[in-house]
C-alpha cells in the first residue's frame, strides 16, 4: 500500500508503521477477513464497527458507485483509513488562519491509506463504476463527528454527531 500525499494536518505521532496505519493496511489487505462481514445497501454507505478495544476502534465500510459522506472531521481522534478495494474520491478542507480554505480532492485506489489527525475536515464519496470497501481505525475511538458545508465566507459547522446517540 501507498500513501497518497496530502494537505498537513497536525502531528499526532502516526507514521506508516504507527498502529492505526498498520492496522487498517493490514486488514484492508486481507479480504478472507473482511469479506463475509461486508453488507452493500442501495439507499445509503454500509458501516459496521468490527473492533473497539481501549486503544483504538476499526470500523469496516462499503461504497456504492455514487455513495459519499458529507464534510465532516472526527472531532478529537486520529487515525488512518486504508481502500481494501475499488476507489474514493477524498475531498479536504485546510483551514489557514487568516486565509480562505484550501481544498485538495485525491483519487484513492485499492492499496492507498490516507491518515488524519483531530478536526481534519474531509469528505469521502466512489465516484467509480464498482463497489468499494474501506478499513478505518481511530485513536481514541469515536465520540463525535461535526458535520460542515464550505460557503463562500468559510467553513460552516452544521452539526455535531454523538457517538451511541446519533449513530
């Protein structure tokens, strides 16, 4: 697998051979695992949590073609995620102080990881013809996801997610 550079986030001390990325690589490489857990739903992405210890959780997700987040971050965790088959399409939202958003979009294949850091602000969507499936790993596992929408002025905060409440 290879990483697919991307806009700075913040040091949070995860590297490649750091444990989400290792973790999410080397479950995303290993289909006989993940396979017979993947459900696809027409009407909206598939998610299902498939580990939570007291040191990160892994959450296995699938993509119809056209399926997508909306922008959102993950509030204080970090991680990795890693594309175990077909392709996204991530979108990021860098916030300069001072500066009017920066926004990169980044074409991830079967094999690519992407890691993030606390408020990395992000949307993921296939915009392939096939199904796609990921492999994503937080540390400290998930409590909240703020959801945005980018208007002309900036950033907008539209909500917040509660992890066990709103999910």
């Amino acid at each position: 697998m290879h990483p697919v550079p991307h806009l700075p986030v913040p040091d949070v001390g995860i590297t490649r051979s750091g444990s989400p990325v290792r973790l999410a690589m080397d479950l995303a490489a290993h289909p006989e695992r993940w396979r017979p857990l993947v459900d696809y739903r027409s009407e909206t992405r598939w998610y299902r949590l498939w580990e939570r210890v007291e040191q990160h959780e892994v959450w296995l997700l699938s993509w119809l073609p056209g399926q997508s987040t909306d922008l959102h971050d993950h509030g204080p965790a970090s991680g990795a995620f890693a594309i175990a088959t077909g392709s996204l399409t991530e979108r990021v939202v860098a916030l300069k102080p001072g500066r009017s958003p920066v926004e990169e979009t980044r074409a991830l294949a079967t094999g690519t990881y992407r890691v993030f850091g606390p408020r990395y602000v992000h949307q993921v969507t296939n915009t392939g013809a096939v199904a796609a499936v990921s492999v994503h790993v937080y540390t400290p596992a998930l409590t909240v996801m703020n959801r945005y929408r980018l208007e002309p002025q900036g950033l907008r905060h539209l909500s917040v997610e509660k992890a066990g409440v709103d999910w």
